[in-house]
C-alpha cells in the first residue's frame, strides 16, 4: 500500500447521500494516520476520482445512482488492484454480501453499525 507522504492512509468516501459522506468524513478525520482525500456521489465519480487520487482505501456505498457500488468496485480494481475497499450499505444481507465479494471488496460494513464498524475494520484491514 502506497501512503502519502505524510505516511497517513489516503480515504475516499463514496456515498450518494450528502449527510452521509459528510458524517462518514467527519468520523475518519478525527482518527490518527487518516486522511480524506476525497468524496464522490456516485460510481461514475468514485471511478474518476480514484484514478485521479490514488487512494488507498475506498469507502464505497452499494446503492447508488448513475452506477452502483458494486459496478464501481469491480471497475476500479481492474486498473487499481490494490485498493482495498470497503463496501457500506443499508442492506445487511447475504446476497448484497456476497455481490461486492465477487466484484473484490475487502470488507462489508452495515450503516446500521457504522459508525462502531468503521473504525474497527479500518484497523482490522490496514496497518498503521
């Protein structure tokens, strides 16, 4: 994994609810060795972005609208096999599990436990 220069581990949160992407910024800022790099509404956007910034983890929320998660997962890890990404949704259920597995997520967090799943994953996941 490539860690900017400040060694912190580069974030971008993908969400197409606006609170969301916010909260979920807002909870990675405050953790040491994190960095935000960037957010985007969409699968479309996340895939721009996440050539354009390189991050190291991606946040990625499955239902979206223009392209879902799961599209957005498999695409991205084509061109950036390294990126760990960690799937997010409101749909805590095997069958949304088992898509963004085969699309190459790393990780699958419930937005009903969010926020104490988040942090623990990040950990559980990435080394710093």
């Amino acid at each position: 994994m490539d860690f900017n220069q400040s060694g912190n581990i580069k974030i971008l949160v993908v969400d197409d609810h606006f609170l969301t992407r916010e909260a979920v910024s807002d909870l990675l800022k405050k953790l040491d060795g994190i960095e935000v790099c960037g957010q985007a509404a969409n699968g479309i956007e996340a895939m721009e972005l996440a050539m354009q910034l390189k991050p190291d983890v991606i946040i990625m929320d499955i239902s979206m609208p223009e392209m879902n998660g799961i599209d957005a997962t498999s695409l991205i890890l084509q061109y950036q096999p390294n990126i760990k990404i960690f799937a997010m949704s409101m749909h805590d259920n095997e069958t949304m599990r088992n898509k963004m597995d085969a699309a190459g997520a790393t990780a699958y967090i419930s937005k009903k436990l969010l926020f104490s799943e988040l942090t623990q994953t990040i950990r559980k996941y990435i080394p710093y």
